[in-house]
C-alpha cells in the first residue's frame, strides 16, 4: 500500500479529555471508546498531549509519572 501523506495514515477519530480532568474520568472515557490513548486539551481544544494506556497504567498502578522526552 502506498500513501502520498501522511494525512493518509492516519485515523480521524479520536478521544480527548480536558487537561483538569480527574485520572478516574480519563480511564472512564478510555474504556468507554476502547481508546488506546487520550489526548489532552486545553478550553480551547488546543492538544496539550498525549497519554497512551500505558502510561496512564503506571500511573494509576505504580504511581510512576512519564518522563518528558
């Protein structure tokens, strides 16, 4: 398969939390929609980030925080 873009790999469809949501609401809304990551947005709907299940995991579980890259 060949794409021109990389508009043409990507899926439209996604699920976002504001960024003062609870952890609780954002696992809620991840298991809701069987999302793989939540992307954070400020009032505006501007991304603010992204956090993969798996991070959210070691948060809740572990009480691990990512490291910024």
């Amino acid at each position: 398969m060949s794409h021109d873009q990389i508009r043409d790999c990507m899926s439209p469809d996604y699920v976002s939390v504001s960024e003062y949501a609870s952890i609780a609401a954002g696992q809620a809304k991840m298991l809701e929609h069987f999302a793989p990551e939540l992307f954070i947005v400020n009032e505006s709907d501007e991304l603010l980030g992204v956090v993969p299940d798996y991070d959210l995991l070691k948060c809740v579980w572990l009480g691990v925080k990512p490291v910024s890259y």
